[in-house]
C-alpha cells in the first residue's frame, strides 16, 4: 500500500513540472541529424509569444523525425502546422505562456540519401 502511495506521489510530482517538448518519429539508428537550431525570442509582459519556425531540407529527403526541446521548462507549446514526417518541410508553431519568453532547440532528422 505504501508502495502505491509513494508510485502515486511520484507521477504527480513529475507531471506538475512537465514542460511541452515535441519528439515524433525515428530519431535514433538509420536516420541522420540534417539540421539543428536554437530558437529563441525575448518575453513581453502580459502577451504570449507564437514563433513558426519554417525547415526544408535542400536535398529532398525524407524527414524521419522531429525534436524540440523547451530549453526553458516553461509552460511553452510546440505544434506541427504543416509537413512533418515523410515529407521533405516542415512548419513548427511555438506559443509561449503569457508574459515569457521561447527558447526551443529544434532538431530535424533525415532519411538516407540513396543519390
């Protein structure tokens, strides 16, 4: 019982400080790290940030997976608007919480290119 407790405290504490961080699709073996960036923008007080954030890969391949990371563990949100997984763009929508501030580093990963 006291096991169950402690489970219970622990998921609770760990979803209380969750950040949004956006992870989809194969980022490990067989794809590669085609592009990385650090996307920042300064916080106004009272308004909420929206950044897009545009990637198309010159060479036309595939994407295999996307990851952005809050760097700031804020409250943040991440969105795919447009391409994604399978295509060779993708359109991302940042939004921060009132009054902060973005910072997200963005990783696209790419299939192999068999040219």
């Amino acid at each position: 019982m006291r096991l169950i407790i402690l489970i219970t405290f622990l998921l609770v504490t760990i979803c209380s400080v969750k950040s949004d961080h956006l992870v989809v699709g194969n980022i490990g073996v067989g794809s590669i790290l085609a592009h990385e960036e650090t996307v920042a923008y300064n916080p106004f007080p009272f308004m909420k940030r929206v950044k897009t954030y545009f990637y198309t890969d010159p060479r036309n391949r595939p994407i295999m997976g996307i990851q952005a990371i809050d760097l700031l563990h804020s409250k943040a949100s991440v969105n795919i608007t447009a391409g994604g997984l399978g295509q060779s763009f993708v359109h991302l929508r940042m939004k921060s919480e009132r009054g902060s501030g973005l910072e997200y580093s963005i990783g696209i990963y790419v299939g192999p290119d068999f040219q």
